[in-house]
C-alpha cells in the first residue's frame, strides 16, 4: 500500500511539472494575452485595495476582471492539433 500511494504522488509530482511546462510554453508563445492576464491581476490588487468603490462599479469590474482572466486562461490552455502538428 505504501509504495501504491508513493507511485501515486510522484505520477501527480510528474504531471504537474508536464502541466507547468506546457502553460509555459502556451504563455510564450502568446505574450500579449499572458500580459493582459498581468494586467488584470495587478488592477484586480489595485481595486479591492482602493479607499472607494469607483463611483459603485468596483463589485462588477471585479467580477468582469476574474471572468476575463479565467476565459484568457482557457484560451491559453486550448490547443488546436492544426496549430502544433
């Protein structure tokens, strides 16, 4: 059973490295949309830190914020078998 569960997490150890280099790879071959990810996190920091609520937006530019960097990471994750032959 041991050694069942240390094959386990050295396969998900490997995996996850696989998984890193190829989000990787994904981000520098398309840097303007790994920039705007940046972007978006750095004015996400910057709006929950700020003293007001910009005029009652900050809660919708918020949402719209994550919901644009968790579509821009999907984008980055798909992998069209045309483009990578």
């Amino acid at each position: 059973m041991k050694g069942l569960l240390s094959g386990i997490a050295i396969g998900a150890l490997m995996m996850g490295g696989v998984w890193t280099a190829a989000a990787q790879n994904e981000r520098a071959m398309h840097p303007r949309i790994a920039a705007a990810i940046a972007s978006l996190k750095d004015a996400e920091a910057y709006m929950r830190e700020a003293p007001h609520d910009f005029g009652g937006h900050r809660e919708a530019a918020l949402k719209a914020s994550e919901a644009a960097i968790r579509q821009l990471n999907f984008a980055l994750a798909y992998r069209d078998v045309r483009d990578h032959r």
